[in-house]
C-alpha cells in the first residue's frame, strides 16, 4: 500500500496520533529549501508522522510548500490547519505505526 492511498479511517488514526506532537520540521520566510526537504526526510524516516510548521505567506503560498514537501518526500498530507501540516510516510522496513484496516 502506498501512503497515498490512505482511507479516511486510516487519516482519522493517524491524526489522533499526531495530536499531541510539536512540529519537529519548520519553514521560515525563506521558504523551502534542499536542506528543510532533507531534513523532513530524515524525520519521516525517523518518526514516519511528522508536523511541518510553515511561517510564509498567503495560504496558497503554504498549500504549495507542503504540496512540494510530500511530493518530494513521497508522504502524505494526513490533515493542515493553518499554518502546520501533519505529513505521513511508512517506513519500508520497519514500520512503527500499525494503520488500521480499511
């Protein structure tokens, strides 16, 4: 299964499970960098639910990072609200997050 193809069952779950956790990844006014997408890669790797914060601009200007950010990475966006996002990726070997069944 692709994490693309999450079922809202599964985004439901996984934002429970991203409620109480602070954004690790942050984007400033410079915008998105080689450095920000590598460091997400390596949180997704890390932890597989991750929370960007992105202090930019408009909220077009946001949807396009974080569209940036999963297309990149190969995450899914779980949910955004404001300014932060909660990206998902399963681990290919090891997965830590069990996703409930369809």
């Amino acid at each position: 299964m692709t994490t693309a193809t999450l079922s809202e069952k599964q985004r439901k779950y996984l934002r429970g499970l991203g409620h109480g956790r602070d954004p690790i990844v942050m984007i400033g006014q410079s915008g998105l960098s080689a450095g920000v997408t590598r460091e997400l890669d390596l949180a997704l790797d890390t932890h597989e639910l991750v929370k960007v914060r992105a202090r930019v601009g408009d909220r077009e200007q946001r949807d396009a990072i974080f569209a940036q950010l999963t297309a990149q990475t190969g995450s899914s966006m779980v949910q955004r609200i404001g300014n932060v996002a909660l990206l998902y990726r399963r681990h290919k070997e090891k997965p830590k997050i069990i996703l409930p069944a369809d």
